[in-house]
C-alpha cells in the first residue's frame, strides 16, 4: 500500500458514527457497509461505457462496452446477454442456502460462492453470476477498511450489488492469492479465495493464514467467530456469553482445502467441501435453494 492510500485510508475513519460506537468499533461500522453502494444500474457498472445503458435500461453492449474496468469490473443485468468478447474463462455462482426448515432450522443459512476456491491464469476473466439476490464481490484492501489480502498493486476492487441472473466480470492480470467477500453478507461468512498464476509453496501470502488487523490505520480481519461474539457481549449489557450461530469468513478462507497450493492442484473447490472441515458445521451439508 502506498503512502498515499494510507493517508486515505486513516482519514477515512475519521468521520463521525453513532454514538454508542467507540473508536475501535468505527472499522467494524465501515467493513459492514463495505462495497454495497453500487446499484446495478450506476454509470460505473457499465464499465467504461459512453451511455451507460440503453434506453430500455439494458447494459451497453456497444465496442467499449467490451472493456473491463480493472476497478469497477463490468457488470451486466443479464449474464446470458454477454457479447463475445467478454466470454470468461471460469464462472462462479452467488447463492444463498437455506435450511429445509426454516421455521424450526437445524443449521443457519449459508451465503457462498460456489466454487469457494478457484485456480484462475494471469489474464483470466472470472464471471459471476447472481442465483440469489443482493451480493456483492468485494476485495479485502485496506481502502475498504480491512486486513490487504490481494497482491500488492492491486486496487480495491468491488461490484455493485447483484441481483438474481445478473453478472459481473473481472479480469485478474496480477499473479498471487485474492481473498475476496460479499459485502452484505460478509458479516455471515460469504468469502472465496481465487489463486492467479503458478504458485509454489514459497510464494504463499503471509496473509493467507494470519488474519491480522491493525490499529494504524485500523483495519479488520476477516471476521472470526471470536471476534463476532466479543462485539456482540461488548456492544450491550445485556447481553451475556453470546456465541455466534453463522459461519464467519475466517473459517470459510482458514479451511485447509482452501490452501492456495491445493487450490491450485484442484483447481476448484466446492464450498461443501469448505465447510466440510469447519468443526461447527461438519455434518451440515448445503443444499442450493
């Protein structure tokens, strides 16, 4: 992160919040809210495009239309609308699961990308596709008040939010471990990993297994369930040895079959099998709605 984006970042959170916040507690306010500002239908959804959108509200499907913003993406209403030039080289897909019962649940929803892991080449064009509504594909950079866990250089990337049937498309030209989330989900623990280019053990991120905020500039973690329970005893007095019932994104990015040098051997890997290592959730299998 440079010097520049450091400044920006701490000044950020400068800014006044609700009152019953402390200052440790005013990232936590910003991540929640990270990356969910963007209507679908913003002129910086078209991705570069002169018009933005045609008069009967569909994307722009003209000669710019084509080019993939390497902040904004290229986001589109319609996933099977996608002219030729934009055909990705992997799709991943945006649900929501619910429980079969959800009037007497045995489990919470689950919120994930599907696949949860994914080994994509320098280059690659990634496409994601809303089956459920209101996600968002949301990088962990310091400009969004977390933990940077993407390659150096590379921006703070973020869709608009999503909904059922549309897409958004990022092309992923520097090599290395992308950690990304949903933004309104994040809090329930929809979060992928994305491994670009040849990786060997010895290139492995640091971050990859950390999870380390900071408190200069303060930025967040990937939220743990620990950290969940502690703002939920601290944040109200009646409130007593609370434990956090969803999955987090820690535990999502923390299992093992998510090590990027297994990513990268599988090439995917589903989320069933994510949450397959995560002790709280082992027995639980997702089931698409």
């Amino acid at each position: 992160m440079t010097s520049s984006e450091a400044e920006r970042t701490g000044e950020s959170f400068h800014e006044p919040t609700s009152g019953y916040l402390d200052g440790k507690r005013r990232p936590l306010l910003k991540a929640l809210g990270a990356g969910i500002a963007l209507p679908l239908g913003s002129g910086v959804a078209a991705a570069r495009s002169g018009n933005g959108s045609d008069s009967d509200g569909t994307a722009d499907t003209g000669p710019s239309a084509g080019e993939i913003d390497p902040l904004y993406g290229f986001a589109t209403p319609d996933a099977d609308a996608l002219s030729d030039d934009l055909s990705p080289d992997h799709t991943v897909e945006l649900h929501t699961d619910m429980p079969e019962n959800p009037e007497s649940p045995d489990r919470p929803p689950f919120f994930h990308f599907e696949p949860s892991g994914i080994s994509a080449e320098t280059g690659d064009v990634v496409q994601f596709v809303g089956e459920s509504p209101d996600h968002t594909i949301t990088a962990y950079h310091p400009a969004q008040g977390f933990q940077q866990r993407v390659p150096d250089g590379v921006p703070p990337f973020s869709s608009p939010v999503l909904s059922v049937g549309s897409a958004w498309l990022y092309e992923f030209t520097e090599p290395g471990v992308y950690d990304v989330y949903c933004g309104p989900h994040h809090v329930l623990g929809m979060s992928m990993r994305l491994v670009v280019g040849d990786l060997t053990a010895d290139d492995v991120p640091d971050y990859e297994d950390t999870f380390e905020g900071s408190d200069d500039p303060p930025l967040l973690a990937p939220f743990s369930p620990d950290f969940l329970e502690h703002e939920l005893n601290a944040i109200s007095e009646t409130n007593e040895d609370c434990e956090w019932p969803w999955l987090t994104p820690q535990e999502v990015l923390d299992a093992p079959v998510l090590d990027p040098t297994r990513i990268r051997e599988q090439g995917s890997v589903s989320f069933a099998d994510a949450l397959s290592e995560i002790d709280r959730f082992a027995e639980t299998g997702a089931e698409h709605d």
